[in-house]
C-alpha cells in the first residue's frame, strides 16, 4: 500500500484508526489532534473516522476505553430540570462505572493517568473542553446570566469532577467497604446535593 | 548478629524498623500487623519502635511517606469547632499535601494504591482504623447521640475521604487549571460545606 493508498471499509479500518488516534493523542494531546490527522496517519478517508466513530470526542472515548460518550450524557444531564442536576450526574456517573468491565476501565484510566504524563496531559485537556466545558456552557446558558465569573465556573465544574473521581477511587480501587456497599439511591441522595452545590449554586 | 540479637540505637535502626514494618505491612495488612511483630522482623526492641516512631499508624504512615501523622491532625479538626469541622478538614489536608513534597508523595501514595493491591488493602484498612474511625467516633461522641446508624456514619466518612483524595487528583495528578489555581482560602469555603454536609449533618 502506497503511502497515500486509502484502506477499504472493514474490520481492520476499525482498528488501524484506533491504533493511530492513540498515537496521535499521545503525541500531540487532546486539542492539537484533528479527525483529519488521524485519518491521514490510518491511511483512511476521514469520513470514514466519522463514520466509525462519529467524532473526535468519541475516538478519545475509544481510546481511552471510556464505556460511554461522555458528551452525550452530560447532554442528557443538563438537559433535564436544573434542580436535579446533582443526582442525576451522580447516577449517570453510576450507569457508566459501576459494573466489573466499567471498574476495570476506571482503574486502567487511573493507572495510565498516575503513571503516564501525556496520558494525564490528553486526560485534563479531554475533560475541559468535553466534559467541564460542557456542563459550564450548558448552565450559563439555562441561567440565562453572566454572574458567575468563568474562572468561579471553571473551578465549580472541577470540583464536581474531582468529588466523582474520589468516588470511583473510594469504590473502585481502596473499595472502602460503606462506600462499596451504597446503593445508587444512597449515593445519589447523599453526593447529589454536593454537585448541585458546586453547579447550580443559586438553585 | 544471630537471630535473637538486639541492634543497639541509631541511624541503622531507624531503618532497619523502616524495612521491617514495609514488610510486615505489605504481607499481613495493616490491622494484623503488630509492632512487636515488626520489633521482632527488625531485631530491635519494641520499645526503640515506639521511640523512633510513636506507634504503628505513625510508622505506618512513615511507610507510606505520608507527610504528617494523620491521626493527630484528625484529632485538631475533630477537636474544633463542630460547625467548623468541614472547613478545618480541607485546610489541614491541604496543609499536609500542598508542597511539592507533598505532591509527589501524593503521586507516589495513589500509584501503589492502583497498581498494587497489597497497597490497597493497606491504604483501605489504614483509612478506616486510624482516619475515618477517629472521626467517626468522635463526632459520634460530641453529638452525645447514637442517632445515626453505624453504616450512615461510615458512608458519611467515606465520601468526606472520596472528596479529599478526589481534590487531590484534580490539584495534583490531572492538573485541572482552575482547580490548581484555586487558592486555599476559596477551596475551604467551597469544600467546607461538602465535608460539613457528610460528617456533621445535623449541625
């Protein structure tokens, strides 16, 4: 195959875009990558990355072992009343992680962030501008005003993040044994409020 | 030296009890492991246990590098204002952890904990012995109330944990820009009420 030759649609299409979006992420980090970069490393039509994948977000998701699209349930999330964000992010949070194959990923995602800089560096690039970034813009925009500094939104945003990935740590790798144990009600009555603080602080 | 041998005082045996009591951490756990048991691994008397380290959540947490003894800080928070424990939590632990020390004592501690189990197990008995159980116990004892089930005040430490080490991988690890740049000030606000809503719920 030329260095230009473009790969047919099938089984190893799937797989050549994977093993080369994980390079290019890898070596320029989240937002430097483009479908277009990827596709030219595979040696495949960009459409067909869309096709596979339906995007960048998705392809990030892929790579990382994500079991779900983030994007689109952060959608789900903050498309639902306001008043219920907290729980509801708690128990989306939930439906993703909390299986044997969910925990395993989390653990795998953990590890690679602990041990592996430009793991860590697409990881923080990947929730900001998919996760975070989201739910900012999505929350300005119900509230319909501009009174909460960015960097105040910013940070809100972060803390939320950081009180579910310290549930994932205390449930899926310490397993302290109340955490483990907590039903989803349990969790969502008890975590909703914290994330309905830090996101929607004046509902 | 034979077996029964008793090492004199001095630079040797500080590390000498250091590499024994990894040991016996590592192959029995955290609650079984006794200071006796590492005197006895060490050759030393255990009374140079307890001279050199203060006691076995001391040298434990000597083990794992951990910057300062947890019980004893726990015990200022818990001995302070009730209604200002949540607050006071989130200034000692980041008095504790927010060096470049600490950090990467930070990374190095979440490291083991991922990738190796018998880290995890010793993490998870430590937390639930010497951090948790202590303010469990005394918050139990301050509110003069059995009111809340053992399970509620155990859960209820848990999450106050899964916030704490949910910062600390937000600030340290994934380097989320905002929340690196949050000052302590601004975090003890934001986060007090968090950890003021899990452990102290009543107040």
């Amino acid at each position: 195959m030329s260095p230009r030759g473009r790969r047919p649609g099938g089984v190893d299409t799937r797989a050549a875009i994977l093993t080369a979006a994980r390079a290019d992420f890898a070596e320029q980090g989240y937002d430097a990558t483009s479908v277009r970069g990827i596709a030219r490393r595979a040696e495949v039509d960009p459409a067909l990355v869309h096709h596979y994948f339906g995007g960048k977000a998705k392809l990030f998701a892929a790579v990382l072992d994500i079991p779900a699209d983030p994007a689109a349930l952060i959608g789900a999330v903050v498309q639902g009343p306001r008043d219920q964000v907290g729980e509801s992010l708690v128990r989306t949070f939930l439906s993703v992680w909390d299986s044997d194959e969910g925990r395993q990923r989390f653990q795998a995602l953990l590890r690679s962030a602990v041990t592996h800089d430009e793991a860590t560096l697409m990881l923080r690039e990947f929730l900001t501008r998919e996760v975070f970034g989201r739910v900012v813009r999505e929350l300005a925009a119900s509230a319909g005003s501009g009174r909460v500094p960015t960097h105040q939104v910013e940070l809100r945003a972060g803390l939320a993040a950081s009180q579910m990935i310290g549930l994932a740590v205390m449930r899926y790798i310490v397993e302290l044994p109340a955490v483990v144990a907590a039903s989803h009600d349990e969790l969502a009555v008890m975590l909703g409020p914290t994330l309905q603080g830090y996101l929607a602080p004046d509902d």
